[in-house]
C-alpha cells in the first residue's frame, strides 16, 4: 500500500474559488493501508476509504482493466469525495474523467458516441521524443528585408539572423521568415531563453536570462539560467495527450478559405462525431508508436455518477467497452436501491427491476463499496474542516447548532447554511458566527424534508 504523504498547504497569490469538495486533498490513508480518523480532507467512511486504497494500489499496477467499482450509498454519504480523493492520489498525470449518467442524452450525438468520448478521454498517451533543438540565451535578432518581388510597394523578409549563446559558446544562425514570424508571436526578445526544434522550426521561450535579474526592481517575468552544453543539442520532449485529443485534432474539419467554407463551419453544430474508421485508424498509429517504444499508454479514471441514469443501450456498451484492450478504469456512483432499470420497460412491458438500476451482467462486473451516512462527532468534523476550508469563524454554540441540523436533516443543508449564517453575521457585526446566525438563516431556509411536509399540509387544506 502506499504511503499517503501529509496536505501541504498550496501557497498561491491568487485565491482559487472554493468548490463543494475542496477540502478533499487525498484519501486519507497510512503507509499500511488503514484510514485515519480525519486526514487529507476526509472523515468517517474508514471501510470505504480503504476499499478505495486497495482499488487504487491495483491501478497503479494496472491489474483493473476490465472490472468497475461501484460507489453505493444514500446522498451525502461521499461518493464523489471518494472518487476525487482517488483522483488527488493518482496525481496529475493520469486523466481523470468525471461526468453525470444524464450527460448521455443529447439531440446533437448518440448516447453511445458521448460513452466512447469520455472513455477516450480517460485514456492518456505519454509521447517520448528526442528532437533536434537549438537552444541558448538570443544575443542578436537582425531581420533582413528586401523588395517584395510580388509587387512595387513595401519590403518583405528575405531571412532572420540570430545568434544564441550558452555556458560553452556561441553559434549564429540564418533562419526562414516563417521562423521569424513564430518568433514574433512568442514575444522574443534579446536577452531570452529560446529553443528552436530543427525539424519543425517551432519556438519556444522557456524564459528571461538570469544575467538580467537586477535589471527591475519588480518584474512579472520567469528568470532561468543559461543552458549548458553546446548551442545544437539532442533533447528529450515528453508530452501528455489523451486519445480524445487525438481525435479532435484529426476530425475537426479545415475547409478552404472562401466565404461559403467559412459560412459552412459556423452554421455546422459545434459536436460532431468521430467516426470509427478514424478512430480505429488512429489506435493503429498508438499501436505502433507503443511498440516502437515511442510512446506509452495511461489508463485513467472514468468517474461516472448516477450511473442508474443510463438505460439499456449505455449498459450494453458499457459491458463491450470493459473488454476493450484500451479501456480506463472505471469507477460508477449510485444513490439508488431496488429499481427499474431505465429503458427496460418499453412498449408497455414491466421494467426489469435489479439493485442500483444496474443490470444483473454489469453487476458481475464490479467490486462494489458502501458508504454509510456520518454520526455527529464526524457531522462535527466535516462542517469544522469546511469553515476552516472557506476561512469562516464558528463558535462553539453554532457549531453544536450546525451539528445538529445535519443529524436532524442532512450533512448538505447544515453546510449549505455556513455560507447565509456568515453574511447574517457580518450584516450584524460579529467577527464569528453565532449561534443567533444560525437560528436566523434556519428560520429563513427550509430542507427538503421540511419543504415536503409543508407542501403535503397545503395539498391537504386544499382538499
């Protein structure tokens, strides 16, 4: 089992916008597996936590292709925290792909082509090159002009000069225009770190020399040192891209340049789909890179919630995507218990019924978790991790308050409620939310189950 490292606190100048589950860094597991009581952001479903530790050591080893887990259990219960807790420990380099069983269903794409683009894109392709590049500090940028031999007027480029400078030495180049243009769009200028691939001409700046780090007092700029080595050098490139992205860059129409080309592209509807000739020629291609050694292939996560919203057709493809040799690894979440499976109850006939709406042969398929509703002391906990999470002060009086709205009505309401408790509290002039604040936006919001025996009493004095 691997260790799970301790949340650092990111240092960032700009505050990022704080979203229902950004207090959840991790799974909050030791280095033997076993779930602590509050870590990483998480609190409570132990059992849970370390099913997911053990689903998350068989991905890393990639020993899960084929199988899917099921995340069961009421709402509010961490089903999405456990997923995206899977995610922050896999790391940013494996895709992680998360979508709603409801996304499926769209005018524009079949059900089975929006499947497919997010299997695609939960399946990351990791491209090695060793590529030809020129790289150093730019010393000189001397653009030479000359008469454009198309008509009378103006001047046009006949070649660029540059000259690039490393610890070792320095080299002068004479390049094309069209490399001048690509210099002219990256913002180059004398005193940049620069490379140049050999064979595509594309520039990049990696950054400003160090050797002009005293030259402002305040500058918004990324200084680098000066490259070592020789000016012309052999460099590994690694890039990451997804097949989805693959896709995309190969089925996006070009057209030609007249107006009606132009017109055409932007009455066409924005989603179109792939055909399954490209795709199968471009797995061709991967193939053939993966066995050359060029690149290498990374299963991600594809994160399906609701999964009882999908009806027969996306269970049947589902079960065919799972055999694909190429397939992520898939994790589905469901609040549902016995009911009918959407779509199996056509032309009048009784639905079938199974467990979590998900029919018996996809069942078979997955190792499914159970998450159980929280008690009060990890009620107490979560809605402390959150306040602290969105740099709001409680008292103690209000945090008992909160604790015990969420054991009366659910974990959701009572964190709902921070954010309305603490404006009251500031409109009034308190640097804590008291438990005054909370009574107040109590009495001004209703839950659902309250909601719901307030419309029932109103139907019945009707009646």
């Amino acid at each position: 089992m691997t260790e799970t490292p301790a949340a650092s606190a990111p240092t960032s100048a700009r505050d990022a916008r704080i979203a229902t589950h950004s207090h959840i860094k991790g799974l909050g597991l030791d280095e033997n597996g076993q779930a602590l009581p509050a870590a990483r952001g998480f609190v409570g479903q132990r059992a849970a936590r370390e099913a997911a530790g053990l689903v998350l050591d068989l991905i890393k080893q990639r020993r899960f292709a084929g199988r899917a887990l099921l995340l069961a259990g009421g709402p509010g219960t961490g089903k999405t925290a456990l997923a995206l807790g899977l995610a922050h420990e896999l790391g940013q380099k494996v895709p992680f792909c998360p979508m709603v069983g409801s996304e499926v269903y769209s005018t524009e794409v079949k059900k089975t082509e929006v499947l497919m683009e997010n299997f695609r894109r939960a399946i990351g392709l990791r491209v090695r090159e060793t590529k030809e590049v020129y790289e150093g500090e730019l010393t000189e940028l001397t653009p030479t002009e000359t008469e454009n031999p198309l008509s009378g007027y103006g001047k046009t480029i006949a070649h660029v000069v540059i000259a690039l400078k490393t610890v070792k030495g320095t080299k002068q180049l004479r390049l094309d225009p069209s490399i001048y243009e690509s210099i002219l769009k990256e913002r180059v200028s004398v005193g940049d770190v620069i490379y140049i691939e050999a064979n595509t001409g594309a520039v990049k700046r990696v950054g400003r020399s160090d050797a002009y780090a005293t030259e402002f007092d305040l500058e918004a700029d990324e200084y680098v040192a000066l490259p070592k080595g020789d000016v012309q050098k052999r460099k590994e490139v690694v890039q990451d891209v997804t097949l989805h992205d693959l896709d995309m860059a190969n089925a996006r129409p070009q057209g030609g340049q007249d107006i009606m080309s132009v017109v055409g592209q932007l009455v066409r509807g924005r989603r179109t789909e792939v055909t399954e000739k490209l795709r199968s020629e471009i797995n061709r291609v991967v193939d053939k890179y993966i066995q050359q050694g060029i690149a290498e292939l990374v299963p991600g996560v594809l994160f399906i919630d609701e999964v009882h919203m999908l009806d027969m057709e996306c269970f049947a493809y589902l079960n065919r995507a799972l055999e694909s040799p190429i397939s992520p690894h898939v994790i589905l979440a469901t609040n549902r218990g016995m009911c009918t499976v959407r779509g199996s109850d056509a032309d009048g006939e009784a639905g079938i019924v199974a467990p979590h709406g998900i029919p018996f042969d996809l069942l078979d398929r997955c190792l499914i978790v159970r998450t159980l509703p929280y008690d009060e002391n990890e009620i107490r906990e979560v809605i402390s991790i959150r306040t602290r999470t969105e740099g709001i002060v409680l008292d103690a009086q209000a945090l008992d308050a909160l604790t015990a709205l969420g054991r009366e009505t659910s974990l959701r309401f009572a964190l709902q409620l921070i954010a309305p408790a603490s404006i009251l509290a500031s409109t009034s002039g308190h640097s804590e939310i008291t438990l005054e604040d909370v009574q107040t936006a109590r009495l001004l919001f209703n839950d659902a189950r309250s909601s719901a025996r307030a419309l029932s009493a109103n139907t019945m004095d009707i009646a």
